[in-house]
C-alpha cells in the first residue's frame, strides 16, 4: 500500500498547507506504520516550466528524432503519471497564490496530463485528499467571495477528469497573525484554524480506513 503526497508551497516551515498534511500523514501512519509514503515538493523542488510544451511537442516528432529535451520532457510525464497511478492514497497540499493554483501545480497537472492516455481516468475511485489554504477570507458575503479560481479547478480535474474519490479539506485566514490588518479577525482565524486542523486529522483516519 504506497500513500502518494505532494506539497506545493513555497513558504517552507511556515507553511500551513504543509502542516495540514502533516496532520493527515500522522493519523494515516498511525493506523498504517509500515506502510510507504513517496513524497514530491513542487514548491521547494520544482518542475521545469518548459517540460509540458516540451512533451507535447514530441508528440508530434517522430521517436528517432526527438531532441535530448524531448526525451527528457517525456520521461518526466511519464514519471509523474506513474507516481500517480500506482499511488493507493493521495494527498495533496495546494495552497491558493494569486487566487488560482500555483504554477507549479498547473505545471504538474499538464505534466501528468502528457504522460497519460487521453482522457484516461487515472485516479478512478481512488481516495484522495486535498488541503487547500488560503491566506484571507472567500466565503460567501466577503468582499473576495468569487475570487477563489483554484479549489473549482482542481475539484474539476481530480473528480470529474480523473475520477478521484475526493475529500477537500480547507482552511481560509491564514495570514491572520501574520498580517497586521487582519488582526481583528484573530478569533475566528484561530477557529478556522482549529476546525481545519481536526478536518485534516479526520480525513487522515478516514484515508486509513479507506
């Protein structure tokens, strides 16, 4: 049984899309020990921007006259498909940047997108997890209510594209704390917190048992 988990901030140890992860991973290796984890960081490692065009230009070239970048470009796809599908749970920390996803992950989905069959149903009932983190407040009645352009989109691609079991955990007033304007929003940053924190830890359990 192999746990895939894959990170994409760029905040390192300050993350708060990380540390919901880590509550995830914590109570599914409490139920599953021995069980393998294989980790990738698109924020602190991240892929080559240039690798998607670079892939799908190959499609187009003949396999004995691909250039050294195609064939690498293709590997890479080929890889991150691999990863994926031979994955039994998955966990995936994508925080919200400039109200959508990271380039970072958008590179990944192209990526794993190349290497695959089109339209092919990689994560077909297969459960996953995604944390999603953002720094203010987007709930409905909010001034910023409509500008979160990532969970939809990844919702879309994970559920409906590739047919993952899904389950979103969310925390939203991240920078409450760290942003002096948002200090009067201290009590319920911390309740949002709180309350993601013990969704994460529940998704953790479920993902176990699952």
């Amino acid at each position: 049984m192999t746990l895939l988990r894959i990170d994409a901030s760029i905040l390192g140890p300050n993350s708060a899309s990380s540390e919901l992860a880590d509550l995830v991973l914590a109570a599914w290796t409490a139920e599953r020990p021995d069980e393998q984890v294989v980790t990738r960081h698109l924020g602190s490692d991240p892929l080559p921007s240039e690798a998607w065009a670079t892939a799908i230009s190959a499609g187009y070239t003949p396999q004995d006259a691909r250039s050294d970048a195609q064939k690498s470009a293709v590997a890479l796809a080929q890889e991150l498909h691999a990863e994926l599908v031979n994955a039994d749970h998955v966990v995936l920390a994508f925080p919200l940047y400039n109200w959508g996803v990271s380039q970072h992950v958008k590179t990944w989905i192209d990526l794993v997108i190349a290497g695959a069959d089109p339209g092919a149903r990689l994560l077909e009932g297969k459960p996953v997890v995604l944390l999603v983190t953002r720094g203010g407040n987007y709930s409905p009645g909010t001034p910023k209510e409509g500008w979160d352009h990532s969970v939809g989109y990844l919702t879309r691609v994970l559920k409906e594209v590739w047919g993952a079991s899904l389950t979103v955990v969310e925390r939203e007033f991240t920078l409450v704390g760290v942003n002096p304007a948002l200090d009067q929003f201290a009590e319920l940053g911390a309740q949002l917190k709180k309350d993601a924190h013990e969704a994460a830890s529940a998704a953790g359990k479920s993902l176990a048992a699952s």
